[in-house]
C-alpha cells in the first residue's frame, strides 16, 4: 500500500512539472517574491531615504527681506516701526483644473475675507468709491498705462490704443471690472442649486483682485500672492478652519509697517508698498550709485525686484535706502508642493538704519489742532442761516457762507452715505431722506427726457438754473467719460458750435448737428442697423444718457444741491442722518431737539457742532478747509513741525493701498493728500515787501531815513494802484513805516525807482530783474531743501509795481517763505532747510549727523537789516495787529499777506514771522488758503508761539473748540 502512494505522488509532481500551469505558477511566484523583497527594501528597510530623494529634488533659492529701519522724531518718539502680522496667501498649486472649482474657492475665501472686514489687496487698479461708482486708482499716468499694460497683456505701450481698437486705454473702470468679470468666467457662477450666482460688485472686484495679481506671477511656479495683510486672529483661525476647501491658501507669518500719531505725520513720513515696475530700475540704479554697492562687482545681483515692499512717499521713499534692511539669503530644497524640506545654505537679513527727524512730535500735533481750530473759528464766523444772492459780488474777505452750502456738503464730500440710507436695515430718518431723494429724481430724470425729447426744445438760456446745470453735466459726461461726442472733432467756426457757446441753443439741437458732422461716436450706442436714422439714434442716446445718470453718484450729488437749496431735503434732515449714520456720537436729547426743531434750529446745531470740532473743517469742504504752518529753527534751518491740514492715515496705505480708502481720498474735495505746506503755490501778497524794501535799500534808491509820500493813488503806471488805504492816504512814510503800513504806494514807487536807468528811461524790465536778484539771494528761486515733494517756486516776470507788492506771478510754497524768513531773521544766512536729524544703525550707533547745508549768505549793510526787521516788529506793536499781539509774552516781529486768487471765493491769508525780535530762534509762517486775510493767518501765529514758548499745553490745545475769529482788520 505505501509503495503506490509514492507511485500516486510520484505521478503527480510528473505531471505537475510537466505542466505549462506550474512553469507559469513558478514564474509568478518568483516575480512575486521578488517584488515582496523589494518592497520590503523600499518601505521598511530603505523608506525614509526613498522618500527623501523622492521629494528634495527640485532646489529653490529664497531671500528674506531685511528688518525695515525705526523712523524717531527729535526727542526719540517712534513714528514709523514694524510689527508682527499675518497674511493671508495663495499660490496656485494645481488643484484646481476647472475654472468653476477655483472660483468657487476665491468667493469663499473672498466671503470670509469680507465678514471679518478684512480688505482683499492687489494689482487691480479698480474700485468702488464712495457713491458706488467704479473708478481708476492708479497714482499717476505712467501708473496706469503700467496698469493697462498689464490688464492687456502687452509688453509696450505702443501696442496699446491700436487701429483696430483691441487694446483701447479710455475705456471705464467699471469696462474694465466687467470685462475681467467675464474673462474669469465670474458671471457665469452658479449657487449650490444650480441657479445664476449674483455676485455683488464688491466681492466681484475682490475676486477679480486676486486673480488678476496672480496671473501677473504666473511664471513664478512658486511665489505667492498675499491676499490680505496683517489679519485679525479670528479671519486666521475662521481660514484655518476651512482650510480644506481652500487648496492653495495659507496664513504666513508677515510684518507690517506701523504709523504712530499718523494723521499729524503720515504727510512728510509717507507710506510703504509694493515696488513698482517704473520704479524698479530707477532704485536699483540708485542703489549700484550709492556707498553700500561701491565695491561690488558690475555684475552683482540687483539690490531689489518685484516682490520688494518700498517706500512709495515722504521720508519713506527719499530715504529708502537707508531704511532697507539688506535681504537675507536661504538656498533649500523643496518638494513638488513648493514646501521646504532642506536649507543648503543660509544668510541671515540684516536691519535697515533708523531716521531721526527734526520734527517735534507735540509741537507737529499741537499745530495740526490749532490749525483745524482755526478753521473751525473762520467757519462759524462766517455761516449765516440765509440764501445769497450768487450775482451780486462781494468784497472776498466779506463773504458769507450760507447753511445750505454746509448741508450740502454733508453729502457731496461724502460725509453722508446715500448708499446706507438705500440699504433694509437704515434708519427711518435715512429711509425718509432716501424716499424724498428717489420721488424727486423719478421726476427730474422725466424732466430731462422730457426737454431732449421735445420737439421745440428750450435754448440754454432759457432753462432753469439747475436744468441748465443737468445738461452742462450731460454734455460733459457724453464727451469726457463716455467718449461718444468727440470734441476734436467738432469745428470751432460752425453755426451750432457759435450757438452752443452763447447758450442759444438746445442740447438737443446741438447733439442732432453733432450726429450730421460725424462728432457723435453711436459705436457705443445699441443702433440695431447701419441705416437708422438721426431720430433713432438720438433716442437711443437719451436711453443711454437715462440709464447711465440713474446709477451715476456724481449727478445724483448734483441733484441734492437743488433739492436742499430748494428746501425739499432739510437741513434738520441731514443733521439727523449724522447721528443714524454714526457720524456723530449718539447723544438722545439733542436727537430730540432736532426731530422737534425747526430750520433756525438745525442752523443753529450745525454752527455749534463745527465749532466743538465735531464736524471737521475737512468733513465740509467749505472755504477754508487747509492751511498749512512751518516752524524753523533760523540758527540752524532745522525745521521743528511741517504741518499740513487735513491730513490722511498712512497705515491704511502701507504695505498695499487700500484701493477703497485710496478712492475716498482723492474724491475727497479737501485734498488730504496735497501738502499744503510744500505743495500749495499761492502769491505771497505783502510778505513779499521785505523783500523789495531790502533790494531798495542796496540798490540806493532809497535810504532807512527817506521818505515817501503815499496819496492813496499810484499813477505814475498806466494801470495805476490803488493803496488799501484809498480814498485815504499815508502821507510821508519811512521805509519802517511803510513796512508796518504795508502800503501799496510806498512799494510800487519802490520798484517804479528801480525801474529807471540813469538816463532817466523807464526800464520794466530792469525792475523785475532787480526784483528777482534779491528774491533769488533769499533762496525763492528754487526748493528749499526739505527731504519730500515740493512744488518748484515761480518768480514774477511782469508789471514790477506789482511784483513788488507780491502779486504780479510770484508763487511760492510756505516752506520757501519759511527759509526767506530765516534769512531775514539770522540776517543773511540762507540755508537749504532739512527735516532730517541723524541717522544711526539698528544698536543706536551714529552713522551720519545731516546737518542742513549753507545755501549761501547775503551780505549787505547792517542799517538794511535793522530798517527791515524794525519795520517788521512794527507790524506787530504799531499797526492794526497791535491788539492781537499785544498780551503775547514773545516779542514777535512779522508781517501779514492777503491775495487774491479769485473774484467768487475768498482771499487767501498769509503770515511770516520770526521771534524773539532781539535774538531771533524761530521762524513761524502761516498759509490759509481761501483763508479770508491775512488777520486769520496772524492770529494762528499767534496762537503757534504761544504753544512754542509754553504759555498753552497740549492739553489745553485738545480740550478747546474752535478758536475765536479777531474782529480786527489787518490791512495789507
């Protein structure tokens, strides 16, 4: 029996090796060993390192920005540091291969963004301003040709406004949004139900942001995009949380540049942000010029590229580098994620050097305060609760501003939202206003469709005033925005042109004349067929004028004019929207005064809320709303504050422009971003005359003890002068005298004898040049000096009786005036003025002490100064001003100015002074445009001595209103 079970299994394993099945079987089996001991080797023995070279084989190189420079004031407060934040980013890393599925993500991320208030940032150059209109926020032109350029996709500007019209450059900011809108496939979004998405415009414009400035690094298979800046931890923990369904985002760890006291700095300190393409070649240039790069080689590396955060304005930007920190270097490698796994090699960065500037920060605050208090005081002197009759001229340092004018501006410069009072949740004050506002415009929109498209139109001339004003603004938005009346196109010398001009003509008739002579573009408008004709394009215009007024912000603010001055919306209504809208503080008593009072009330509450400072001389916008004040030290051209009103908040602009807040800004009538210190050019009026009395005296047409006598009325000219004076007159008068008069006779004679040679002949020319020499030795032929933007001076080249009175076309900023002023104080050194202390590095160790520079000294006689000087302290003790000054513990020697610019607005009020008169330390000087006279500006004066010299705080200075307005007339 056990011998046929071998022979059983002897039989098997014969037919099983003699089997294809088990040749197969033991083929499979080997493989399968083989490949189990190779896994093993891979996973369990060898994984870690498989895993390694399997993710550390693509090397990046990454470079860490320096620490950026502190910026101090004098005494060593902090103006300007950095401080740790998060930032949300993207980086496109293919997880999204349908455009849906990505937009999906961005309007989540962008919706999350949006309910912590956080503001999304990029190179989009559009926005929403405040009356819901998209709108450009490029700086400059080159800035938006950059923008343009980007937006097409073109390398030269060349390609842009092409023949065939595919790169156009005057499209709408709002063209633009929709046009990216559909390029990224945004409208055609839909919910979870599958129904349409309607995405609001802002949260559009958001997402547009972000894909446009990613698309702009597209090339960069490993740069990120920094979404928002410096968010709060509840945004980063909400992102954090939804972090899976958000591929591609990630919260870094960032620094933000940080402002103290900003509204009182942010002028001369400026801001940081992204580098800009035009701007990046210039720097780097700087740079390869500059110590730091002296000994590198031709071919080093640039210092800065794309991705850099620099100065964009102020100390910022003229000081930048010296602020950069140099750039730590890391050479590492990343896996296919862009994620770090090894650092090869690795440089630390290196802080910046910290600024110290020559500002005073309480001196800088407590003129800022002064300045608005002033304003304030001019404004409730100057509000009367009645209409003005716009024909009948006034004298401009008499005029009155009447209430509606204020009321107005609540909403025109945008204290007022009209957006909020549309919106459910507005209070019921808001909801009446907007009710009265959209009844009325229901029936002006059909007044205006009415007049163009009547068959026997009105002339210009013939229409109401504020239906004139809506067809002016017609015709401007036609031509100037929407581009469809081509005005280079429309001939000069043709009948309806002539008309158009005199206002004998319709708007109608005029548009109609315009679609004969080819000047009317209809390529915007929808005509159905090439062969409509006249009538069916104009109608289809005025469809387009309707649709395009109904959500238009600036026409609707020009029906508000005439709905308050007309009564139809109150004054006591606007003043109750201040308190529905949070513009006010809620204060339940004077709310219900308000509901119950009259007209004569809210007159009344407006007068006294400007004059507590509650609403801003900014906030109106009224004539005057800037002024501008510089302190110098005149030993030494180190300026002590440079003070600008209003002022802006340069933490909202650092890092990245907050294009919203960027919007606001410019649309804001009191131009907070124009430094009315450096910027604002005005005639000098009668601080120039020291000027002229100092080239009179060394020109010896006159001597300290000549005198000449004033008759009220100049005729030796062909337009003669009349004195302030006239129908007085001064009769003989020193050149002290005619200082501390500031007569017009005395100056004009002045440069009347300047004028004529020896031979008797009168030379204009020979003035002016006169003029101009002595103006140029006081340093008014150019800048001052100071380390930020400055308008240029211009020097008078006409009418040398005029000049010399400092009209004629002398302009100069107050910071010039303020270096004149110093030179007459120290008697004749002109320094190029600085706002710079020292620089040191990062440990406090001095690298350089700037000390302002000797531009160049006048030398002439002693009695020239002391006749000037004195004539100026007599201003102050002997003339009309004499009240003002007289319980100032300072003595103060000066002289006042008033110009004017133009017959419909006020003056503009200017004071230069210097103290104390017997051993001067500081120069003060004051522009207030708009400001009335020279009184107002003396008066701030006044008030700066008293705060420089400590007979007032700052405290004191903060727990005042407005400040009282001197009925005393300074005549100059």
């Amino acid at each position: 029996m056990f011998s046929e079970l071998i022979e059983i299994v002897q039989e098997f394993f014969k037919r099983l090796f003699t089997s294809r099945l088990f040749a197969l079987a033991l083929i499979f089996t080997l493989m399968f060993s083989g490949l189990v001991v190779k896994l093993f080797h891979m996973q369990i023995l060898n994984g870690a390192d498989y895993q390694d070279k399997y993710l550390q084989k693509t090397e990046r190189s990454v470079t860490t920005p320096g620490t950026r420079g502190i910026i101090y004031d004098v005494n060593g407060n902090i103006l300007a540091y950095n401080k740790l934040a998060y930032s949300v980013t993207i980086r496109d890393i293919g997880a999204y291969s349908k455009t849906a599925d990505r937009n999906a993500m961005l309007y989540r991320l962008v919706k999350i963004l949006e309910r912590r208030g956080e503001t999304v940032e990029g190179k989009f150059e559009v926005a929403l301003d405040a009356d819901g209109d998209m709108v450009f926020t490029s700086t400059s032109d080159s800035a938006k040709t950059r923008f343009m350029l980007n937006f097409y996709g073109q390398p030269s500007s060349d390609k842009l406004d092409d023949p065939a019209g595919k790169y156009p450059t005057n499209i709408t900011a709002r063209e633009a949004f929709e046009k990216k809108k559909r390029d990224y496939g945004l409208d055609q979004m839909k919910d979870d139900k599958g129904n349409a998405l309607i995405i609001p415009d802002q949260t559009a414009l958001s997402m547009v942001n972000i894909i446009f400035t990613m698309e702009l690094t597209r090339y960069q298979k490993y740069e990120t995009t920094t979404v928002a800046s410096n968010i709060s931890l509840e945004t980063m923990a909400e992102i954090n949380e939804n972090i899976a369904d958000l591929q591609g985002v990630e919260v870094e760890r960032s620094s933000v540049r940080v402002y103290n006291n900003s509204l009182y700095f942010a002028p001369i300190i400026g801001y940081t942000g992204k580098v800009q393409e035009d701007q990046l070649a210039e720097l780097n240039e700087e740079w390869r010029q500059s110590e730091e790069a002296k000994d590198l080689p031709p071919d080093a590396e640039d210092k800065y590229d794309l991705n850099d955060v620099v100065g964009r304005t102020g100390i910022e930007k003229s000081l930048e580098l010296e602020l950069q920190g140099e750039k730590g270097f890391a050479r590492m490698y990343v896996d296919n994620m862009g994620r770090p796994r090894e650092v090869i090699e690795q440089t630390d960065p290196k802080a910046g050097n910290d600024i110290y500037l020559t500002i005073d920060q309480d001196l800088q605050i407590g003129i800022y305060k002064l300045i608005e208090q002033q304003l304030a005081g001019i404004l409730t002197a100057k509000l009367v609760n009645e209409d003005l009759d716009p024909n009948v001229r006034v004298d401009s340092s008499k005029r009155m501003i009447p209430i509606k004018d204020a009321y107005y501006q609540l909403i025109n410069n945008n204290v007022l939202s009209l957006q909020a009072m549309a919106e459910e949740d507005a209070e019921p004050i808001e909801k009446e206003i907007y009710s009265i506002y959209q009844s009325s415009k229901n029936q002006i929109m059909e007044n205006i469709r009415n007049q163009l498209m009547s068959s026997h139109p009105q002339p210009m001339s013939d229409l109401p005033e504020d239906m004139t004003t809506y067809m002016n603004y017609i015709y401007t938005y036609l031509a100037d925005t929407a581009g469809i009346i081509q005005k280079d196109k429309i001939d000069p010398n043709s009948e309806s042109y002539k008309k158009w001009a005199e206002d004998s003509i319709s708007l109608r008739e005029y548009i109609y004349s315009g679609i004969a002579d080819n000047w009317v573009d209809t390529t915007k408008l929808n005509v159905t067929t090439k062969y409509s004709d006249a009538d069916d394009i104009f109608a289809q215009l005025v469809d387009y004028i309707i649709e395009s007024l109904e959500n238009d912000g600036k026409f609707t603010k020009r029906m508000f004019r005439y709905l308050v001055n007309s009564g139809t919306i109150t004054g006591r209504q606007l003043c109750l929207a201040l308190y529905a809208q949070g513009v006010l503080e809620n204060d339940p008593e004077e709310i219900a005064s308000l509901t119950v009072g009259g007209e004569d009330y809210a007159f009344t509450f407006l007068r006294k809320k400007i004059s507590q400072i509650e609403i801003t001389p900014a906030q109106l916008a009224l004539d005057p709303c800037t002024a501008g004040v510089v302190v110098t030290d005149v030993n030494t051209g180190e300026v002590r504050a440079l003070v600008t009103y209003p002022s802006y908040d340069n933490n909202r602009m650092s890092g990245y422009v907050d294009a919203t807040y960027f919007a606001q800004l410019n649309d804001d009538m009191s131009k907070p971003l124009y430094n009315n210190a450096t910027q604002a050019r005005k005639a000098p009026g009668s601080t120039f005359k020291p000027i002229t009395a100092v080239a009179a005296l060394e020109t010896g047409v006159l001597s300290p003890t000549d005198t000449i006598t004033c008759t009220g009325l100049y005729d030796e000219i062909a337009q003669p002068i009349k004195c302030w004076i006239w129908p007085g007159r001064h009769n003989a008068q020193t050149i002290e005298e005619g200082i501390q008069n500031s007569c017009n006779y005395f100056f004009a004679e002045l440069a009347h004898r300047m004028s004529m040679k020896p031979d008797g002949t009168y030379s204009p020319d020979q003035g002016l040049t006169t003029i101009r020499e002595y103006a140029s030795m006081f340093g008014l032929d150019h800048t001052s000096g100071v380390e930020i933007p400055e308008n240029d001076p211009q020097l008078s080249d006409t009418d040398p009786e005029r000049s010399a009175m400092g009209q004629g076309t002398h302009q100069f900023t107050n910071v010039q005036l303020s270096r004149y002023v110093a030179a007459l104080a120290n008697r004749g050194t002109v320094f190029e003025l600085s706002i710079l202390d020292k620089r040191t590095d990062s440990d406090g160790n001095l690298i350089e002490d700037y000390t302002p520079a000797v531009h160049s000294k006048i030398e002439i006689q002693d009695s020239t100064w002391d006749a000037v000087q004195n004539g100026m302290r007599r201003v102050i003790t002997d003339s009309s001003a004499k009240s003002i000054f007289a319980d100032l513990p300072v003595a103060v020697a000066g002289k006042t100015g008033t110009a004017q610019e133009n017959l419909n607005r006020a003056n503009h009020g200017f004071f230069i002074s210097f103290a104390p008169f017997g051993n001067p330390e500081v120069c003060v000087t004051v522009n207030i445009p708009y400001g009335y006279a020279g009184t107002n500006a003396a008066i701030l004066g006044k008030r700066v001595y008293q705060y420089y010299y400590k007979y007032t705080t700052l405290e004191q200075i903060e727990n005042s209103g407005a400040l009282g307005v001197s009925n005393v007339t300074i005549n100059d």
